[in-house]
C-alpha cells in the first residue's frame, strides 16, 4: 500500500462522479505564429453523447444529437479523430484514470478535427454554429504549429563544470541526489515536442525511444527545431559517459513523441495523449511547447482546451505533467485568461516560468507569469546539447553543445529532472509514487525562493524535497508522510535497526521507552527510571512482590516482604526473623544478613547489661 496516499479514496467498485465539463469560450481566430502556421478546428462532444464515427460518418452511441448530424453533412464537414491510438488503449487509460480519482474520465473518443474549406472570419461563425449545438462541450480554433518556447573524433572535453544548474544554489542541487544513488531509474521521462538529434554522442547511447510509426516532418530539421529538443534532452538526460555534459535525470527512460510528422502532419494534442497513455502512474511528461493564447499572446499550451483536457486525465491517473509556460510576457491573471483558462480549474500540471541563473531566482520579462506558474528553472545562460554555438563541425553535426539555451524552454527540463528525481526517491522510500498535486506542492513548498518580477514560483531544490520525506536519509520514510520513522533527524533511528539501550534513541521505532532494556515499561533506575533490575522483565515497580525468592521483585527497596522484612522472613510467622534457611540467590544475598545479625546481638547485649 501507498503510504504517501493515505487521503485518496479508490473508487473501484464505485461508480465514478460525473466529470466538470470545461466551459466553452467564444471562438476566435488566433494569430499565426511561424510561416508554417495555419487554422485549424476541433470540435468535442459531451461525455454522455459518446460520438463516434462510424465508416465516416457521425453517430451518437449515447445521448442523441440528431442536430448535430444535420449540421456536420449540410455543412459539408468531415471529421476525424483528434486522437489515434487504438480505442481500447484509449478505454484502458480512461478506465484506470476513473478508478484511481473517482471521477469519470472525458469521452477522448469524442474529441475530432473538423476539416472544411471555410477560412478567416467564416470560420469563427461555423465555429460558433457548432459551439451552440447542445451536445457540444466546447469548439476551438488553433493556430498550428506554433515556434517551440537545444564520443566523437575530436575529443570532447568533460563540460559538467559549466552546468551549474545541477549544483546547489543557483542550481537545484541534481548533485545531491546522484551522490545518494537517485537519478530516475525508476521512472520514465517524456517529452513533447518537435524533433531530436538522437544521434548526438550524449544521447546515442541512451538510447532514446522515438513514438512508433511517426516520423520528424523534414521541415523540423529545417527550422532548426530539432536543436530544440536535443537541448532539451541534453539537460534532462545526457549520458554520464565523461565527456560533454551529463543530465540532471540520467537513469531516466526517455521517450520521444513528435507533434509534426510526416504521416499526421500537425498532432500536438495526437502526440500529448501517446506520451500519456504510455505511462505509468508517477512517470513525468514534458510538454516543450507553447500556443498562442486568448489575446495571442505565447502562454501554456493547457491554455488549448484540447490539451487542458488530456492534462487533467493525465493528473487522474497519476501521471505528472510538466510544462512550459511560454516565452510572451503573458499574464494569466488578467486581460482575457481568468473568464476563459481560469475558469477551468486545476489541470493539475506544473507549469514552469523562466528565472534567472544566478540566487535571485528573479522573473525574466519574457516569461509568461501569474499565481497558475507552479515553478522556475534557468531561463537563461544554460549549458547544453545542440546549436552548435561551441565546438560545432561541419552541419549536421552530432557534436554540438550551447552555452545559451533560454526561455522556458530551458527552465521546464530543469523542473522536469527535479521531479523525476524526487519522484524516484519516493518511490525508493515507500514504493509508490507520490500524487502528481502532491509532488507539485513538496516541489514548491521546498523551493529556493522567488525574488524579483511578477510570480513564476521558486526555484526547486531537489535535497530539500528529499529531507523532507526522508529528512536524516536512512531509507526509512518520515511520519510526517504517512512512513514510520520515528525520528527523522536521527540516522540511527528507524524500522529495522538495531536498538542501542540506554542511548537516549528509540532505535527500532517500536515505540518502547529506550531506557526499558527489559521490555517490561519501567525505565532503569540507573537512568532516571523506576526498574532496579533492568535485565529482568519479571521485575518492576508494578510487578508482584513473591514470598521467599530473595529478589525485590516490586522494587520497593525490600526484598521479599514489606519494609523491615528481614531477608528468608516468612512474613506469615511475624517473628521478625529469619526462617534459617538458604535463600534464592545464593551466598552473595546470604552474606547481606551479616551486618544485621552483629547489630542484633550488639544490641541485646547493651540491654541485659
């Protein structure tokens, strides 16, 4: 059992709460942002309506919307499905989503891309034609293809020394967890995005797992958006080979899934839902990317009602998500975004602003900002794979490195690689990972402070989220999460050591008074205690005094009787003496009537003289 989740409620054999539908905002034509750009519309369904295709064409399996169907053939649209995976993984990643929140999980089925001739200002009113159908949750117009928010002969030299994000303050001390043994072994990283140079020599022998049967649109490479993401991967998981850098996550299992490819073309929300449904509860997935918001400007791309969605059945089967704020300046705490992304609700995902690479953690002006910006990670000066800007051969080359990779771009693969890394730790700890909100709030709560600038978050600070679960780290989990360590700052304690007695710890956690060698509650009178016998549990102050044994079982300061008993006494024949006979305990208790027997004598003596 999951010690870190003690406040979840499994809902298996329940039947799942209805899900919030997200709330629908008017639809407008965004700008485009590269010259590949281009319009494009989706629709989704209600959840009760379950529509799907069927030969092409649109049915309802459940609530009926014959208006709908009119409107999509007298329109002349045709629609496909948003999302491809093959309907029973879909259902899968569904199901185990409602199982583990209790919440139904959205018909993702019923999301579709609407192609039609119509453009430009047409286009908003099919929009809000379809918008008004009742069965219809929302409609949205999206700018495609937005700009993304980077050993061979001759020898490389070792650059780690020049990526201070992996050590203390500035960085997020990555460092500390590698010296503990903690570089994401057990966990799976992935990142959404355009392209990669998976040949580079610090990736190469990752190796990096590319989705099936989707291939980089040549035009990626074109832009130069491949160098994007090979920037990315270096920070996140370049190989610790002893050349070129190493990855501040690099036991992580990297997986790649591509937003343009030659066989789908633009398949943001396609490349999202993937990345998802192949991971498994407490896996990281990186959204590299940005999207033009309600007033165009670069912002998160949840702001995408599309992907919001996806993020949400991502945080409720357990899967974190990570992304980019974006590069606009945009705050989402005015203008347009809290009557339409406010609204929504908590995805859950931590989205990542960019700060600066020095221990003011101040906002960068180009950082997408506002109170829903979870976190910071180096917007600027960032050491890492591609570009070309070092040590650049002939192009292409395998064998790039930057000194200046930036944005949030740059900052979300940092806060990446610290939750991976504290993600494994507690997987390490309890043996099951913590809950996406809840590792987003230790992440935070942890954190190396904001300074200047409007609100992107702290900086995370990877050994205090791990002291915090684990605060003298000696592998046992603390009570403040659900473990049972019982004393966190102290290494010697906790389930499973070896009890030390009379040091002042309880050693094995069991909860017994350290100074109790015996076990029988009372501490020993040589520390502070009651117990004048702390080797024997059958003696103690609460224990029952027994007849002619020669131990002061009750510990009372006699032996054997009430005080002024004298040792081998029966108190039963109230003469005061002792009965002649040997006693339990052998000579030594025997001698100790000597002195007494002297006294006696001396004393009747000085009476009859």
């Amino acid at each position: 059992m999951n010690t870190l989740l003690p406040w979840l409620v499994f809902a298996a054999l329940a039947e799942p709460r209805p899900r919030e539908p997200l709330a629908p905002s008017p639809p407008r034509l965004p700008a485009l942002q590269s010259p590949v750009s281009e319009h494009s519309l989706t629709v989704k369904f209600g959840d009760n309506s379950r529509a799907r295709l069927v030969q092409g064409q649109l049915r309802f399996d459940g609530q009926p919307c014959p208006t709908a169907v009119a409107f999509v053939q007298h329109a002349g649209l045709v629609l496909s499905p948003l999302i491809t995976l093959p309907g029973d993984r879909i259902a899968a990643l569904e199901a185990r989503a409602a199982q583990r929140s209790g919440v139904q999980s959205p018909d993702l089925l019923g999301m579709f891309k609407v192609q039609t001739d119509v453009a430009g200002p047409d286009l908003v009113d099919l929009a809000a034609q379809l918008q008004a159908l009742p069965c219809v949750e929302y409609i949205h117009i999206s700018a495609s293809l937005p700009p993304p928010p980077a050993d061979l002969a001759p020898t490389t030299p070792d650059y780690t020394g020049e990526q201070g994000y992996l050590g203390a303050d500035p960085g997020i001390d990555a460092d500390f967890a590698h010296a503990q043994g903690i570089t994401g072994t057990r966990l799976r990283l992935s990142d959404c995005e355009y392209g990669w140079d998976v040949d580079h020599e610090d990736l190469v022998d990752l190796p990096v797992h590319v989705e099936p049967d989707q291939t980089v649109h040549p035009d990626v490479a074109e832009y130069g958006w491949d160098d994007h993401g090979t920037a990315v991967l270096g920070e996140t998981s370049a190989v610790d080979n002893g050349y070129g850098i190493t990855g501040a996550a690099p036991g992580a299992e990297v997986h790649a899934f591509t937003e343009w490819s030659v066989e789908a073309g633009g398949r943001r929300v396609d490349a999202i839902a993937a990345a998802i449904e192949g991971s498994a509860e407490g896996d990281v997935v990186l959204l590299e990317m940005q999207t033009g918001g309600c007033d165009d400007g670069l912002a998160p791309a949840e702001t995408n009602p599309d992907v919001f969605t996806l993020v949400e059945l991502a945080r409720d089967a357990g899967v974190v998500v990570v992304a980019a704020a974006g590069n606009g300046s945009v705050d989402l705490d005015g203008g347009c975004y809290p009557d339409a992304y406010g609204v929504w609700g908590d995805s859950g995902a931590i989205i990542v602003g960019a700060g600066t690479a020095d221990s003011a953690h101040s906002a960068l002006s180009f950082s997408t900002h506002g109170e829903r910006v979870s976190l910071q990670g180096w917007g600027t000066g960032v050491f890492t794979l591609g570009y070309g800007n070092i040590l650049g051969l002939s192009d292409p080359s395998n064998q790039t490195y930057t000194t200046s990779f930036g944005g949030t771009s740059s900052a979300s693969p940092i806060v990446a690689s610290a939750a991976v890394l504290v993600q494994d730790f507690a997987i390490q700890l309890s043996g099951g990972p913590l809950d996406p909100l809840v590792l987003r709030e230790l992440l935070i709560n942890t954190g190396r402070a904001q300074g200047s600038g409007k609100p992107i978050g702290p900086l995370p600070d990877v050994q205090a989220a791990m002291r915090s679960l684990d605060g003298d780290l000696d592998g046992a989990l603390s009570m403040a999460w659900g473990g049972d360590d019982c004393d966190d700052a102290e290494a010697l304690a906790h389930p499973g050591a070896t009890e030390v007695w009379y040091d002042g710890i309880d050693g094995d956690c069991l909860g017994g008074d350290d100074n109790d060698a015996d076990g029988d509650g009372a501490a020993s009178a040589d520390h502070g205690g009651t117990d004048c016998d702390d080797s024997d549990p059958a003696v103690n102050p609460d224990a029952e005094e027994i007849d002619d044994n020669g131990v002061d079982d009750d510990c009372d300061g006699s032996v054997d009787g009430a005080p002024g008993v004298a040792l081998g006494d029966s108190p039963s024949d109230g003469d005061g003496k002792g009965s002649g006979c040997s006693v339990a305990g052998g000579p030594a208790l025997a001698w100790l009537t000597v002195p007494a027997l002297l006294a006696a004598r001396r004393r009747r003596r000085a009476q009859m003289g």
